[in-house]
C-alpha cells in the first residue's frame, strides 16, 4: 500500500468514525488526506511520515501501543490525550480548523484513523519495514536524540 492510499484509507476510517461527529462524516475525502498528511508530517504531495508519528509516541510513553499498532494483533486502543500528545494542541486546532470541526471530533477522528494507518503501513509488525528499512530507522533515532 503506499502513502497515498494510506491517507485515503485513514481519512475513509476518519469520516465512517462516530467520534469525529456529524461535522466528521461530512468531510471530503481530498480535504481530509491533505489534512492528515500535514497534520502526521508528510510531504505536501499527500505523504504520511510513519517515523516521525511512532518517535511521537515513543517519546510520550506510549511504545507499547505503537507496538500494538504495528503488530498484526489488535490495535490498542488510545485516548484524547495520547492524541493531543502525540502531535500537540496546535497542530490539532490547526487540523480542526482547517476542516471545519470541533477539538473534540478531530481527536475522535484521529483515535479511530491512527491505529489504522499504522497497522495497514507494517503489515506484518515488522518496525524496519514500516519506517523504510535500516534507512529510516537512522532517520527517526537522529529525530529521537535531535541529530
């Protein structure tokens, strides 16, 4: 699957969600993607930055539901707060404002899209394959430790 798809698979799981409300479901499909890719750091050509999202989440404490995202067991499940977390409340004011929602149904949007998208970009658990190899696995620690 690549990215592309990826972020129309998200924002398809963001606009079926019943916590990104009725503002949620009334979304397009081509605002949400470019939404999502600048909210997750991607390119503005519609990418969706894995690394960056899983050293988010390692750095706030949530490995082991990153873990579970990326294995092919059940996605743990994660809260408004992991969320506002994970990309701060900045960026999610910017990401609900842009389409038009409340705080409230972006992060409901997000908590059913995220596990999603991470679990469909490593099929198979494996973190290397996830993040581009050896490769990228560089590139997300240098973010980690700030290199």
């Amino acid at each position: 699957m690549d990215m592309s798809d990826l972020l129309k698979m998200g924002a398809s799981s963001f606009i079926k969600s019943k916590l990104s409300g009725d503002a949620g479901s009334g979304l397009d499909l081509g605002s949400l993607t470019s939404a999502l890719s600048g909210l997750t750091g991607g390119s503005s050509d519609g990418g969706f930055d894995i690394g960056s999202l899983l050293g988010k989440m390692q750095g706030s404490g949530m490995a082991e539901i990153a873990q579970s995202w990326l294995g092919d067991g059940d996605n743990a499940p994660v809260e408004d707060s992991h969320i506002t977390e994970m990309f701060g409340a900045d960026k999610i004011s910017d990401f609900a404002s842009q389409l038009g929602l409340s705080q409230e149904e972006a992060v409901g949007g997000l908590r059913e899209a995220l596990p999603e998208m991470v679990d469909k970009a490593s099929s198979g658990g494996s973190l290397l394959d996830s993040i581009g190899g050896i490769g990228g696995a560089i590139n997300m620690a240098s973010k980690l430790f700030g290199r």
